[in-house]
C-alpha cells in the first residue's frame, strides 16, 4: 500500500510541476495573438523595404505588454551602426508599435 501511495505521489508531482513551471507565461487571446502577428509581418514588410538594411539577417517578435500595447523585438545581425539605427527607426514607424526593444548586434 505505502508503494502504491508513492508512485500515486510523484506520478501527480511529475504532472503538477511542468504546469507550476509555465504559471508566470502570458497567454495570448485569440485577437492579441492575431494583432501580433499582424505587427510582425508588417515590421518584416517594412524592413524589407528599408533601403540599406539586410532584412534577412533580422529576426522579428512582437509581444504584448501588461498593458495590451504591441512590443517589437529586433534581433539579428547587421554590416554597420547605421544598419541596426534605420532597422529601428522603419519598425517605430509600424502602426500598433508601442515600443522596440534592439537585439542587434553588428557582425
């Protein structure tokens, strides 16, 4: 019986503690999760479209904050200072950007 309550505790334990790990991660609603990535593609598009800027080697995320306002994350790599200043500026400029947060590193 004592085996039988053991297993019963740590197979619960196994069970609880991935859930209890994730317990601090913001889901998305089904509208936050569609603005997103409407933010996204729209960064990606302007990026694209930014003279000078390797849209390629950028990386693109965007989150909202506690708020509900759209965060877009840049990472990536770029050639120059200069690079990395106008692939900045071009997602500031995205409709439903509230705020950039600059990963990019130059190469």
């Amino acid at each position: 019986m004592k085996k039988l309550v053991l297993i019963l505790s740590l197979s619960s334990a196994f069970v609880t503690l991935p859930t209890l790990a994730y317990a601090d991660v913001k889901s998305e609603t089904v509208g936050e999760y569609t603005n997103t990535s409407a933010i996204t593609t729209s960064v990606k598009t302007k990026l694209a479209g930014t003279k000078g800027v390797d849209s390629a080697d950028i990386s693109v995320r965007t989150e909202t904050d506690k708020d509900g306002k759209a965060v877009v994350y840049l990472s990536g790599t770029q050639k120059t200072k200069q690079q990395i200043k106008d692939a900045i500026d071009s997602a500031k400029m995205v409709d439903g950007v509230n705020k950039v947060v600059n990963n990019l590193v130059v190469r």
